[in-house]
C-alpha cells in the first residue's frame, strides 16, 4: 500500500529505512499485532532449544502459534528494510 523512507547521513555511515505497508491502516494494525505474538513465540522456541527442553508441550504450544499467527504478519503487516552503505 505504501513505502515510507527515512534517511539517515553521517560522515562514515549512510543508510536508509524504507517502511513497506502490505494493508491499510485497521487490518495492518491487527497483522502487526500478530506478528508481535508469533515473534515471542519463535523467541521462546529457540530459547526452550538453547536450554535443551524442545520436546515440551510448550513448544509445541510456541510452534502452533507461530505457525499460525506468522502468516497473517507476513501478509499484511508491516515490514522495514535497511539500506546501509559505509563510505571509506
């Protein structure tokens, strides 16, 4: 829907924040707040991997969410991507 772009120039460091709306602003809203919750999740899966307890029901729980709310995000939430470039 749209792309918003931030500039940002120092003397060795420039770079460039383009924000891409995939919805109008209702929808968007509630696809970024899924997306909120399937990041956590996924936080949490690869904590409960790091401590060595990946076959609990809590990760599966983590999985089921992500697995489920992540698309919804990817669909029609928002996204930033960075353009950097370093001057020598």
């Amino acid at each position: 829907m749209g792309v918003h772009t931030d500039m940002y120039d120092d003397d060795s460091l420039e770079w460039e924040s383009v924000r891409i709306d995939n919805s109008r602003p209702p929808l968007r809203w509630l696809a970024n707040l899924a997306g909120h919750f399937a990041s956590n999740a996924m936080m949490r899966m690869f904590d409960r991997e790091e401590n060595g307890i990946d076959s609990s029901f809590g990760y599966r729980i983590d999985g089921f969410i992500w697995e489920k709310l992540w698309p919804i995000y990817d669909r029609w939430g928002t996204f930033y991507h960075m353009k950097t470039e370093i001057e020598e």
